[in-house]
C-alpha cells in the first residue's frame, strides 16, 4: 500500500498503472504467433492493472478512531 493519496494522486496511480498494464499485455500478445492474441493480451494486462493498482491503493488496515477521554481540570 502506498497510503493515503488525495483523490487526483489515487486517480493517477490508477491510470498509470491501467496504461502499463495494457500496454505490457499488448506487448507481449504481440510477440504470440495467434493473431487475436493483442486484443487479449490487452485486456489480460487490463486486468492485471486493474488488480496491481487495487493492491497499491487500498487501505488493508481497518482504522477505527480512538476513543479520546476528556480530561477535566481541577
């Protein structure tokens, strides 16, 4: 996890590593001798992406506030 990213800096990560995984997919299908392979590969890498960027950006720890007592002064 990275942490916690203001909304744009999370929407970036996410795009970024949407376009990588695309393009590696598509990459290597092309280097495949079927010839449907890009359009998988593509999406195979799509989804990779997807699943890489849910792993960076998501918050595995459950935070709960603490509970703060007030003291009163005497």
């Amino acid at each position: 996890m990275i942490g916690p990213l203001p909304r744009l800096h999370s929407l970036l990560v996410l795009v970024t590593v949407l376009l990588a995984g695309v393009t590696g997919g598509a990459w290597v299908a092309h280097f495949s001798r079927v010839p449907v392979a890009i359009g998988a590969g593509a999406l195979l890498g799509a989804l990779l992406g997807a699943a890489a960027s849910y792993l960076l950006l998501h918050d595995f720890h459950q935070r709960t506030p603490a509970h703060v007592r007030a003291r009163s002064r005497r």
